[in-house]
C-alpha cells in the first residue's frame, strides 16, 4: 500500500431507525475527493489492532472505510444479542441497511458502498444482504459459512465457544460495571487459556458453569447450549435476495469453510444475471485473516499463497466498483490454491465441473488400531477381516490437534499415533500424483453398545519422510443420523451407515505419498465429548464406555468418497 497519509474521524454516530446510536470510525485520504466507502460492522471492537491496521490499508488503496462498533458492543449504544440467536431476534439486519445509507451520505463518500469483514463480521455482512440496501453496490464477506450446522455438525465445539463466549463477556462486563472478572477482551483471551480453560471445558455439567464465568452472556450461553441442532444462520435464505456482486474468501483449513456453501448458493438460488460475477477464494489459510502466508504449519506452500486481506479488499472492489482491469476479469470466478501443486487453480464452478466422485474403500486384517497396524484404504474392496473394533471412554478423549484458540491449523497428527481408541486406514504411496478437490464424505458402516456415540473422522496425507498433516475433519453424533430435527438412539450392537460430511479438500497428493483416514468418536475439545448415555449432554454428569465396531464387508462397505480431478491428457 502507499504512504498516503490517512486522516481517521473516531466515533462517528449513525442513528438507527429506532432511534439507537452506532458509532464508527472512518478513515480515509485528505484531499482526496470522494470514494466508494467500505464498511465493516464488528462486535469485536474496532479499535483493536487488526481492525485499524485493515482500515489504514484499505483507506490507502483508493477508499473511505468504516469500522463500525455493532449494537451493544464498545462505543455503541443498544443491547447486544449474540449471532447464536435467532436472526430475526436482533436488529443487525436493520442496523446494516441503516449503517450502509448512513455511510452512502458521508462527506467522503461517492454513494457507491461495500462491506467487508471476517467471521463475525461477515454474518453482519449476511444479515445486511437480506435487505438490499439500495446504495449497495458490490459486498465482501470471508470465514462464515452458510449454517450453523456446517460448522457444528450439531455438536457442541466446546473449546471455541467457551473462549469465544468468556472473551465476548469482557465488553458486558464493563458495560454493567462488573468486577468479577476480565472487562478487556485481550485480558480475557490471556486469563482464558492460562488459567480457565483447563477448568471449564471438563466441567459437568456444562449447563452449571457458574454465572460469573460468561457474565450478562449467560443466559444466551446457555440458550444455544440447549439448541445446538437448530441452525440460527440459514443464509441460504438471503441468496435469491442478493441484487449484487459477492466477493467470497475462506482458507482449506478455516473452520467456517462453509463459506464455499454460500457461493454455492448464490450461484444455484441466486439472480442468474450475477452468476458470473461473484467470486470464491480458497487459498492454504486458516481461519485467521491476518496471516494468509504459505506456511501456517509444517508446510512451506511457496510465496504465491502469500497476500493479505487488505490486499484482497481493494483488488476485489478496483474491480467490481471501479471497473479497473486488474485482471479479474480475465481470471475464472473459483480460485483455488492446490496443495502440494502450490499454484493457483481456476475454475468455472464449485464442485469442479470435471470431478469423479470415486470410492475408496476400508479395510484391513481386524487390527486397524493405531498408525502402526494394518487398516488400509483402496479404490476396489480387498479381502480381510470384517470389522474393527475400539472402546471409546470420554474420560479420556482423544485431544485435538489445534491452536491455542481452538481454531483449525495444519499440524503433525504423531503424538495421537499410539491411540488404541482411533482406527488407521492408509493408501499405498500413490503411484502417480492424484488431485483431490472438492466435497467429501465417509459412508461409514458402524455399531456402538450404547444408546448414542459420536463417530469422528480426519482425513491426512503421508509425506515420504513419514510427515502425517491433517487436512479435513467432520463428526456425527449417532442420535443425528437421520437429520438434525428428530432423535434417533441406536440399537446396541446393530449396525447403520453413518453419512459423515467432512469440510472441502484442495490437494494433490504425490507420488510417493499416502492417504490416510483416522477413525475414533472424540475429537476433544474441538468438539464436546460424547457421554455415550442417551441423556441431554448438558445436563448429564454421568459417563460411560462405548464399545464401537467399525464393518467393512461386502454388504456393509465402509468406504470414503472423493473428489478426484483426472489428470490432464
């Protein structure tokens, strides 16, 4: 970006419809003229670090930009109601209509607005997008999936929403005058994970974590604690309402990486006329936007996974609002970054429209227990023993393997490698490279002895120097087999398939490499345990085994199906 000297108007008021007053503060060029303006809405405080680096950047490529504090939270006025909520239960999609025609009348403004912001920041990005303001020109929005549920699978993430939650309380602790815990949010992020979290993610029951710990957030807390198979999101229902062009951004390993979901809508239940004028982003990034490098774990992926999100603001809006040729309009509307090929790959639509949906199947000889046995994984079903077997104990979970702030990062699965509660099923090193892009799912044929379990799945790649990095995940809890809106407990000792989805893939596996499965039921605390009663796992104090039984016979063929790009003739 260039040295342009920006000049930043903090506390701007933008007064809502009933009568409530945000506060935002706007950066932009002396003397430059009016310009499109580029709004984010964020309950993260906009005055943190990231937002007024973001903001000074953007301002300098050509932009007014706005940080926008939402209802309830740091400089503004109002009542705050979490995204956890029903969306017609807040007024964020009225108080984005309202803060888009308010930025549209600004001294520095042309009329044309934009938005932007990650996660969070996104789902009022989305709720703006119900509403069509009318001085909408073009919109932005990264790291947030379509649902809920994309998210959860239905399970509670029990590491992520007990930090975001005690880290979101600080604001309403400061709000209402409170003393009895953090009231600054980076306070609260560092006391967290020095000092709670060890505490709060065994507690039992969860829905009995004192009062204090989320503060005035407790009872909403404890609203989707109870509801975590209900979807509060469903932007599928704002796609045939968008009337312009969507920028979409996401990483392989973001955890809301349901964001292709929302460009997939678009494209299906969206105005035709626009089709060809959203675009998605993929590239080999995690769910935090202000690190897209090439290397976020082991792998070094080059220098052209290399940007930054202020970067990819302004060129997506040079273009779309401004009409310079950039090059956008020659690139196709899907980017992708491949792992392993490190390049960028374009495409006309997600799935790619060459894919080959191709099973490949899991077996093995009946000891699959850990990385040092002998599951295997095949295109065509081979001989062997009809099924493994493993005790799945929730009080002692297999840990996952993430970052401090329970986010997704790339990351050497060894020290799991012993488990004998976690099955192992590996390819022979590839003959040949193998491009594996797009949607997964692992048909998997299961029994368990108790009322209900959970069945966790990862997916990894072997590199020839015996590197096992994770790629994709997804869980089922049992009772959710048949949908997330009925129960439906097991029959001890009977199997059913389980269709688990796991998140997207974008990698070529290489010669010499490996693909390779794990199958166990806990993946703690990324998500809750299974407590393998049957009971309301919020309420419940009681644990119990779980004897799981994976099968993989010709009749009940435990098999994962990939997206397989045909190489190029």
């Amino acid at each position: 970006m260039s040295s342009l000297k920006i000049e930043v108007q903090r506390d701007q008021e933008c007064t809502t419809r009933d009568g409530t007053i945000l506060r935002g503060d706007i950066y932009y060029q002396l003397d430059s003229g009016p310009q499109p303006v580029l709004v984010c809405r964020t309950p993260y405080n906009k005055l943190t670090p990231r937002y007024q680096e973001h903001a000074t950047d953007i301002a300098k490529g050509g932009y007014t930009v706005v940080v926008q504090d939402m209802r309830g939270r740091y400089a503004s006025d109002g009542e705050y109601f979490w995204m956890w909520r029903d969306k017609h239960e807040t007024a964020d999609i009225e108080d984005g209509y309202d803060t888009i025609e308010w930025a549209a009348k600004l001294p520095q403004s042309d009329g044309r607005v934009g938005s932007w912001g990650h996660s969070n920041a996104s789902w009022a990005i989305w709720m703006a997008l119900h509403s069509n303001p009318p001085s909408l020109a073009a919109a932005l929005a990264s790291g947030i999936s379509m649902n809920m549920l994309d998210i959860t699978f239905g399970v509670w993430e029990t590491g992520r929403r007990l930090e975001w939650t005690y880290m979101m309380a600080a604001d309403v602790r400061r709000r209402e005058g409170r003393t009895d815990g953090p009231t600054d949010p980076i306070e609260a992020s560092f006391r967290w994970n020095a000092v709670e979290r060890s505490k709060y993610i065994w507690w039992l029951p969860l829905s009995e974590i004192p009062e204090h710990v989320f503060a005035g957030l407790t009872e909403q807390y404890q609203t989707f604690l109870r509801n975590t198979n209900q979807d509060f999101m469903r932007f599928d229902e704002a796609h045939s309402k968008v009337e312009v062009p969507v920028m979409q951004i996401t990483g392989w390993w973001d955890r809301l990486i349901g964001t292709i979901d929302n460009y997939e809508g678009l494209i299906t239940d969206g105005d035709p006329n626009l089709h060809d004028q959203h675009r998605l982003i993929v590239g080999p990034w995690g769910h935090d936007a202000t690190n897209y490098t090439g290397n976020v774990g082991p792998i070094d992926y080059g220098p052209d996974a290399e940007t930054t999100y202020a970067d990819l603001i302004v060129r997506w809006y040079d273009y779309a609002l401004k009409g310079n040729d950039n090059g956008m309009s020659d690139e196709k509307p899907v980017q992708l970054f491949v792992l392993n090929r490190n390049e960028w790959v374009g495409a006309d639509a997600w799935p790619l429209p060459e894919t080959q949906f191709t099973d490949l199947y899991l077996s093995s000889f009946g000891a699959a227990n850990t990385a040092a046995c002998d599951g295997r994984l095949a295109f065509d079903q081979q001989p062997g023993a009809a099924s493994d077997e493993f005790d799945y104990d929730p009080r002692d979970p297999v840990m996952s393997l993430m970052h401090q702030n329970s986010q997704s990062i790339p990351i050497d699965q060894a020290p799991n490698d012993h488990r004998q509660d976690i099955l192992v099923y590996e390819t022979e090193p590839m003959p040949e490279d193998l491009d594996v892009i797009g949607p997964l799912r692992l048909k998997l044929w299961a029994a368990t002895d108790a009322p209900e379990t959970d069945f966790a799945v990862k997916l990894a790649i072997v590199h020839e120097d015996g590197l096992c990095m994770n790629l994709t995940y997804g869980i089922m809890r049992s009772r959710y087999r048949d949908g997330y809106d009925r129960v439906a407990f097991t029959e001890p000792g009977v199997p059913y398939e389980y269709d688990i989805k796991l998140n997207p893939i974008g990698c070529r596996f290489l010669k010499g490499q490996s693909i390779r499965l794990y199958v166990t039921s806990s993946d703690f605390p990324n998500f809750d345990r299974n407590h393998n009663t049957g009971k309301d796992y919020w309420s419940d104090t009681e644990l119990r085994v779980a004897h799981q039984t994976i099968y993989h016979t010709d009749d009940m063929p435990s098999r994962l199906i990939l997206p397989v790009i045909p190489a190029e003739e």
